[in-house]
C-alpha cells in the first residue's frame, strides 16, 4: 500500500515538474509583452542567416551530447551507465533545473535515471561534472579580462569578489578532509576518482565552454555582424563568468543572464545586443531542451526501482 502511495506521489511530482517547465517556457517567450520581442529576434536570425542559424542549433545538441557523455564517464565509477541513459538524466535534469535556484534541480535528473538504491555516491560524482565545468568558465574568464580594457569594466570590489569567490570554489575539493566519516564513505568514489577520467571530464568541459562561446559569437555575426571581433569574445568569457557567480532563481535566470551581459557589453555600446544574444541563447540552450527532457522525466526513479 505505502509503495503504491509513494509511486502515486512520484508521478504527480513529475507532472508537476512538466507543468512548471514548460509553463515558465511559454510564459517568458510565447506569451510575453516584453519590449524586446525575443520571438521576433529569433525569427530575423533565422531569416538573416539560416544557415548559421542552423549550426547555432547543431551546436546546442552537441553541447548536450558532451554534457552526457561528461556524466557517463562520472557516473560509471559507481554504475553500469549507457550513454543514452546518461542523455535521458542531463536532460531530465535540465526540466528539473527549470523550477530550482542556479538549475540545482540537475542533479537529480541525473542521480534519479539510475536504479541506484544508495545515490548519495552519485550524487558526490555529479559534482565532479559540475566543478570541472565552473572550473574552467573561471580560468576562461579570468583570461576574459586580460583582453578587455580597465577589465570590463568592472571596479576593484567586484573584481576581489570574483577571485577570491573563484579561490573558495577550487579549494572546495580540500573540504573532503572535514566531511563527517559517514559523509565520507559515502565520498570515497570522489577521493578516490581516477585522475585520468578527472582530466578527461575537464577537457571536455572545455570543449563544452568553447561550444557556448562558439554560439554566441555566431550570433552576434547574424545579428550584428560589425561587433563580430575579439573584444567581443573577452565580453563574453566575463560575462559568463560573473552568470556563474551569481547565484538566481529559474523565474530570474534568463533575465538577470540578459542584464548582465547588457552591463559587460555596455562598456563597447553594445549593450542591447549583448541582453538579446544572452537571452536568446537561454531559449535555445535551456528552453529547447528543457521541452524535450520533459519526455524523461516520467521515467525518474523517485521511489526505487519502477
């Protein structure tokens, strides 16, 4: 009887899920009176250059391949993981990440997949994904400011912040040492990861971050061919950076990623192009792909095996 409740209870939370998702899709982009008409941006992209338009799309999908394949070679130090069930929990894990502050939600797409009983493990695995990738959007931004002048604009308070914040979050690896023993068992697939897949996780995240560059730049050629330069890529390694500082809520995300590319991109003039590619690339690197893991969702395993 219980199990029978708690599968009930599992099914009216992935609905709930589904529902949030993609109401909070509609709502920012269908059904919205905003100034910018973001929908008709998109639609001038798409006619301006089509067939660039096209390979920003390709680019979204090799973005998520490479995020799967980052969490198969993570996950299979502590289950046997198919490359497709590790798609199927990124992008489960991106409709979750939807309704929950800076997309934590993720994660349990992710350890959810899996019929893993104990998924605390995969759980300490998945950060391995996550620190990699933050990892290196923070040594990328850091370079970011060296190819801008007065380092974007940013004053000396916000540029202490951002690198003693990027410190605390390298050194977060170290808190493995204070981990209660019990936290610490749970821990041991993560102190003792293989330092070749580590590296490879960390090469791929890279790949990953010259992915998103790689879309925004193509962008800007398609919407403002005359800012395509490399200062505009120092702009956009900054801003990327500060995003991940940040911490947001999903009904704020891809507003406050549009306002602060605006600020960085102010700097040139530029900032109303540097709000509508940021908000245009959530739509396509979130938006479109939280719709589609809406279809995984329903296979999650909140209640153990189903």
């Amino acid at each position: 009887m219980l199990k029978k409740y708690r599968k009930k209870l599992g099914l009216a939370l992935k609905i709930a899920i589904v529902l949030l998702a993609v109401g909070y899709i509609a709502r920012r982009f269908l059904f919205t009176d905003d100034s910018e008409s973001f929908p008709l941006h998109l639609l001038t992209a798409i006619k301006t250059s089509p067939l660039t338009f096209i390979s920003v799309l390709f680019l979204m999908v090799l973005n998520w391949m490479i995020e799967g394949y980052k969490w198969k070679l993570a996950a299979s130090q502590q289950v046997k993981i198919t490359f497709k069930s590790a798609m199927k929990g990124v992008l489960a894990g991106v409709t979750i990440g939807t309704a929950t502050p800076n997309r934590i939600g993720e994660f349990a797409g992710r350890i959810f997949m899996e019929n893993e009983v104990d998924r605390i493990p995969l759980l300490f695995l998945s950060f391995v994904c996550s620190f990699c990738q933050v990892m290196v959007t923070f040594l990328a931004g850091i370079t970011g400011m060296f190819l801008l002048e007065d380092n974007a604009g940013l004053s000396r308070n916000e540029m202490l912040f951002i690198y003693s914040a990027g410190l605390i979050f390298c050194l977060l690896p170290i808190t493995l040492r204070i981990l209660p023993k019990k936290w610490k068992e749970k821990a041991s697939q993560l102190r003792n990861f293989p330092t070749k897949i580590f590296f490879k996780i960390l090469f791929l995240s890279a790949l990953r971050y010259a992915v998103y560059v790689f879309q925004f730049m193509l962008l800007i050629y398609i919407l403002r061919p005359e800012f395509f330069c490399m200062e505009t890529l120092g702009f956009i390694m900054v801003s990327y950076l500060v995003v991940t500082l940040i911490p947001t809520f999903s009904f704020t995300e891809v507003f406050v990623r549009g306002s602060i590319a605006a600020l960085i991109f102010s700097t040139a003039g530029y900032e109303r192009i540097g709000f509508i590619v940021a908000v245009l690339l959530w739509l396509i690197n979130v938006g479109i792909p939280s719709l589609v893991g809406t279809i995984f969702v329903f296979k999650l395993k909140f209640a153990g095996k189903e």
